[in-house]
C-alpha cells in the first residue's frame, strides 16, 4: 500500500505470543526490582565485610559508617538510573518504556537524596570525631581530599537535575530543555568516579571490589553506547527513512507518513513508538516520543502528532523527501500483553493513536474486539472513518464517547463502563491516554472486578 492511499486492510493475524507472554506484569516487575536490590545487598554487604565492629562504636564513627553506606548504595542507584533510559530493547521488552521512565524518576529521587545524605552525615561524623565545627570541617574536605571538590559538583549536577525533573517543574520545561539537562548525569558520574577510588575505604586497598565496581560501570555503559548510539546509528544507515506525505486528521493533529528501504526487517510491532528526529534547520537535534498509528506493513510508518509546541506545530510544514531518523522502537505497549480472547481498547485525545494501530493488528473473532474512544467534540475524533472501517471489516464494536468532561460526568464510570462492555471482567484492557485519564480508568476497572495483571496501562507522555 502506497502512502497516498487511504485504504485500511486490517490484520487478523498477529506475531504468535512470546515465551513471556503468559507471564504478568506484576511479576516481570518484581523479578526486576528484586534483582535491584540484590544488587543493593551485595553492595552494603561490600562494607560490611570490610568494617570492622570495633571502628563503629561512638556517634561520630557510626555517622562516618552511615555516610560510607549511603555514598555507596547511592553510587549504584545512579548506575541503575543510567541503566533504566539505557534503551535496553530486552529491558524494555520486559517491563515497557512508560514503566522504566517512571522507575526511572523515583529511583532517582532515592539516589540523589541518598548522595546528599551521604556528603552530610561524612561531614557531620568528621566534624564530631575532630571535635571541629561544620563550616571548618566542610572546608577541610573538599581542600584536603582528592577529587572531593569534583564529586561536589557532580552532586550539584545531578540534584539540579532531580530538582528539574519533579513533575511540578517538569511540566513548564521544554522537552528537549529537559532532555538535553538530563545528558549532565553522564558528566556528574564521571566527576564522582575517580572520587570514589581516591578516597572510598572500600575501594583503596581491596581490588576486588575495585574490580566489581568497575565492572558494573563498564557493563552498564556499554549497554548504553549499544543501544543509544551504535544501533540507532546501523538502523537509520540501512533504512534511509525519509518523509513521504503529511496529512491532516483533524483539529490540530497531523500524520507523517514515513518510508526507507528494507522496513519488514524492523523489529516493531503495533503499539510501539520511535524516538523521530527529522532533518530540517529547527530539528535535527531534538528527539521526541510518537507512537505508530497504523499497524507495520513494510512499507511505510505513520506516526501521528498533535500541534502543541515549537517542534510539533512545525512538523506540519514538513516537506516531503525530508531524511528522519527514527530511534527504536520502543514499549510494551503490544499483543504479546494479551492473555484473553476478548480484548478492550479505550483511548482518550492523541493517546488514541496506538490503540489504533492495536485495533487493525489484534487478532480476533467477530465480537472479540472492542474499542471506546473518548474524544472531546466529534470535530477532533481522529480516524473515525478508518477505526469505523476497520471495526465493518472485523465484526469489531466502536464506541465513540464525545463532548465536554462537564457535560458527561458519566463517561468511563463503573456503570457507564458496565453498559457498554457487560462482560468486562473476561477482556484484557489497553488504556491509553493522558495520565489523569489512565490512572481514574484503570481504577474504575479494577472496581468494576477486571483484575490488575489484565488491564495494560500506558500513558501518552514520556
């Protein structure tokens, strides 16, 4: 199928479910946590083992102790940090892009107040057992040991960070601003290393830990030079992706279609989404997360965009031929999430858009596919007429919920829900939408019975 046609084939036939496939979410994640903090364990075991019981005794050895221990366990926090927004595919493919970001952003939190925690209670336990003021000894430190004035400023780094990243001061930054500030993590990690070999007791003199540390930083960061550089770099060189058609799907919403060489050999399934850059003056070096909205056929992607900001209010004027680099894909946004025969879709505003996809691929029966999209007016439904022919095509239910939040409190309610889908409990559900809507959604299902591990979440943000 050309980009220029508006045709819809949909797919009755998927990828067969992976071994992972029956596994659910909950557990996927808990293995994962519990390997984080298996690795935590083994770190403070790392101290403990090279801590004798008689250096801890009185408030300023057992302050200096506690500092060691959160100045370590802090330390491979921020490796986990790097590791989880590494990009990992088999990572991704586990637990899912959203659910990485947001370990991603409370993990952070932990290590960063760990690290400040760790510089306050090293000063304050100096301080005691010196029997100095605060202010003397803080200077005494950061002059008298080596590279401690370095790890001070990587600490300043990744707290400017955190402090951007809390939702409130999220929300008024710009995508790419944050973006690119996050990139200051890699330098605030370089800066604390030869800090911590310098002066980490645990480290000095014992090279086996020596070696474990090093190795866990060179692991993770070859991971991330694999999967943030060298693939992105092989794909867009063997698949040449350009713009070919820019449409319009309604109030300010617009479609990309994309083609290059050689895209049945993408590794990417509907319900996923690329990092896309796009070649021109003003875009070339920002990145930013569009799902697909048409499922793959091999010969063209289409990613849909609302015109929000600077960046997305330009890609309308996109011209055709325009070289893109799309990075990914990413989410576990997918059938493989599917365990039941019956499934429920229910989008809200662009969220819609890998739903969409999802409709056209999911496999089913006639009866089997269901889909609830709430819309705020009929004027900014996106794909009604292709959702509307893909649900003929399949013997597929479309319900189209529009007009004002004021105005149908009812919408998505338990009751409301109930009516339009009786036999809710026996579906899986795909939500997607804006993180208030997600978050009420998932709720009311699990009120209506529908269980945790069988209502798959995304929410359209990154």
């Amino acid at each position: 199928m050309s980009p220029s046609s508006t045709r819809v084939e949909p797919q009755v036939r998927g990828p067969g479910p992976t071994p992972l496939a029956h596994v659910g979410q909950s557990t996927r994640e808990g293995a994962a946590l519990t390997g984080v903090l298996l690795g935590v364990f083994a770190v403070i075991a790392m101290w403990w083992s090279d801590t004798a019981a008689s250096t801890v005794q009185g408030f300023g050895p057992w302050l200096i102790a506690a500092g060691r221990i959160t100045g370590l366990v802090g330390s491979y926090l921020v490796v986990i940090e790097v590791l989880l927004m590494a990009r990992v595919a088999p990572l991704d493919r586990l637990i899912g892009m959203d659910r990485l970001a947001l370990w991603h952003r409370r993990n952070g939190e932990y290590a960063i107040s760990l690290l400040v925690a760790h510089a306050l209670l090293t000063i304050w336990g100096y301080a005691v057992f010196t029997h100095s003021g605060l202010i003397r000894e803080t200077s005494s430190i950061l002059v008298s040991y080596p590279d401690t004035m370095m790890a001070t400023v990587g600490l300043g780094l990744l707290v400017a960070v955190g402090i951007l990243s809390a939702r409130a001061v999220r929300r008024r930054v710009r995508y790419h601003t944050w973006y690119f500030i996050h990139l200051y993590v890699y330098l605030a990690l370089a800066l604390s290393f030869a800090h911590q070999f310098a002066v980490g007791a645990d480290f000095m003199t014992h090279p086996i830990n020596r070696s474990f540390w090093v190795a866990l930083y060179a692991s993770v960061g070859l991971l991330l030079v694999t999967y943030r550089v060298a693939k992105p770099v092989r794909d867009n060189v063997r698949h040449r992706l350009r713009v070919a058609r820019v449409t319009s799907e309604g109030p300010n919403l617009i479609s990309i279609y994309v083609t290059g060489r050689r895209l049945e050999d993408l590794d990417v399934e509907a319900g996923q989404f690329f990092l896309w850059r796009f070649a021109t003056r003003s875009g070339w070096w920002q990145a930013h997360p569009y799902s697909l909205s048409a499922a793959p056929n091999g010969h063209w992607l289409r990613l849909t965009v609302k015109e929000l900001g600077d960046h997305s209010g330009k890609l309308s004027s996109l011209p055709v031929g325009t070289r893109v680099t799309a990075e990914g894909p990413y989410g576990a946004f997918t059938i493989h999430r599917r365990k039941r025969r019956k499934v429920l879709l229910i989008g809200g505003g662009v969220g819609i858009t890998p739903l969409r996809a999802l409709f056209e691929s999911l496999p089913g029966r006639p009866g089997d596919i269901t889909m609830i999209y709430r819309a705020p007016s009929d004027d900014e439904i996106a794909f009604k007429d292709e959702i509307s022919a893909i649900a003929h095509a399949r013997s597929a239910k479309v319900h189209f919920l529009t007009g004002p939040r004021r105005e149908h409190p009812e919408y998505l309610t338990p009751h409301h829900l109930r009516s339009l889908v009786p036999d809710i409990t026996a579906h899986d559900v795909y939500v997607c939408g804006p993180h208030q809507m997600t978050t009420s959604v998932a709720r009311t299902l699990e009120d209506l019975g529908v269980p945790r591990r069988h209502i798959h979440r995304e929410d359209f943000e990154f």
